[in-house]
C-alpha cells in the first residue's frame, strides 16, 4: 500500500523530505473519495504525534506549513460530514482547534502558515473555538454567533449573499450577464490565492482594490491590452 508506505517512512525521513511528503498525501487525498479514505485510515494511528509537532517550538515553521496542509486536505475531503469532521479535530486531548489557535497567536509564524491557518478556519468555521455547522446554521445568519464552546464564530453567508445579490444587481443589465457567471467564479477562485496576513497580504489587497475602481473609472477602450496600459499607467 503507498500510502502506507509514505506514512510509515515520515519517522526516517530529513524536514524536508517530510514537508514533501506531507504536501504530496494532501494532493492525493483529494484526488478522489477512495485515495482520502485510505490516507485518513491509515494516518490516524499518528495523527497525535504530527499534533504535537504542531505544538512543538522546535519543529521547524516549514513542517508546520506542511502538516496542517495535510490535515486542512483530510478535512476538505469529508465534506458536509459535520460529525466527521468534528471528530478528527478532537482525536487530540488539546483539541486541534485550540492548537491551530496558538499557532495563529505565536511570533514564530509566517505568511505560508497564515494562509493554512486560514485555510482552517473557512473549512472547519473556526474562529477561537466553535465549529462549521454552528457557524452556517440558517436560523443563525446574524453576526457573531456563538459556538458550542461558547465562543463566537462570525458567520460570513449572510454577506456572502449579500455580496452575490448586489453582483446580480450591477451587471443585470448587461446582455452578457449570463458569461460573466463563470468569470465572477474564477474571480473568487482566484481570491484564494492571495496573502492573508502580514504587510503583504495589506498591500495586495489594496492594490486589488485600486485597481477595480481605476478600471471603472480610466478611458475604456475595447482593446484588452490598451485597457490593462492605461490602468497601470494610473496605478503606477
């Protein structure tokens, strides 16, 4: 069994190596239903040991990054299984949640764990405590509400419908509406990507942002290209 044979080669293998592996099982597991299974199956019986090296200050910043992008894949991959899910955050006595929470708190941190800290918490609706079905349960689409730990957990749908209704509202009027569907998915896609926290992540989402309204506002032009000059020649 490969994965097995990953799994079992994490105890012998340099920092490095490991950080290989753990990202190489979190592209596998979420290749298929059949593949996440068998990973999570086989990785339990050590997910404990790679939670306290999560816990760990000397565990190097890099293999954090790379175990909580594995666990952050197996939690993708159950889905809606809210019970599942809620399960695996808690095989630790300390609770994932509570570990991720330190984490984000602690000065030893980077912007690559940032973005898997995020990551964490939009999958599991964590923020301090709680968890995902509290968080988009429909009855409570007021912000915050509380967890079950009794912590808040800022539910984000009921802007998020916002957000889409007001989308549907500006560009309802275009011929092209129903194109720019898949457009406005790639857009949020594409969101994802972008830094989180720090410096960098301020300056990104600035620049994002200066340059919607300069597109809105700059000499428009058919030519794609000349468009994108002119913006830039503002921006810059």
């Amino acid at each position: 069994n490969i994965f097995r044979a990953l799994i079992s080669s994490l105890n012998f293998l340099s920092d490095l190596q490991k950080c290989y592996t753990f990202e190489l099982l979190a592209g596998l597991s979420l290749t298929s239903d059949g593949a996440h299974t068998k990973i999570l199956t086989t990785f339990e019986p050590s997910i404990r040991l790679w939670i306290d090296k999560l816990m760990m200050g000397d565990t190097p910043i890099s293999l954090k990054v790379s175990i909580l992008t594995l666990f952050n894949a197996l939690i993708k991959g159950m889905g809606n299984n809210y019970e599942k899910q809620l399960e695996f955050r808690q095989m630790h006595s300390t609770g994932l949640d509570n570990i991720v929470f330190l984490l984000a708190s602690s000065k030893d941190i980077n912007e690559d764990l940032v973005t898997q800290i995020d990551l964490y918490k939009q999958l599991t609706g964590f923020l301090n405590g709680g968890d995902n079905q509290d968080a988009y349960d429909e009855d409570n689409v007021d912000s915050p509400v509380p967890g079950r730990r009794g912590v808040n957990v800022w539910n984000m749908q009921k802007e998020v419908d916002n957000i889409m209704k007001k989308c549907k509202r500006l560009c309802s009027g275009l011929r092209t509406y129903n194109n720019l569907i898949p457009i406005f998915k790639d857009i949020i896609e594409h969101l994802s990507l972008v830094f989180k926290g720090g410096v960098v992540a301020m300056n990104a989402w600035t620049l994002i942002d200066d340059f919607i309204k300069l597109v809105g506002t700059t000499e428009s032009t058919s030519n794609k290209k000349r468009m994108c000059k002119n913006v830039s020649q503002e921006l810059f």
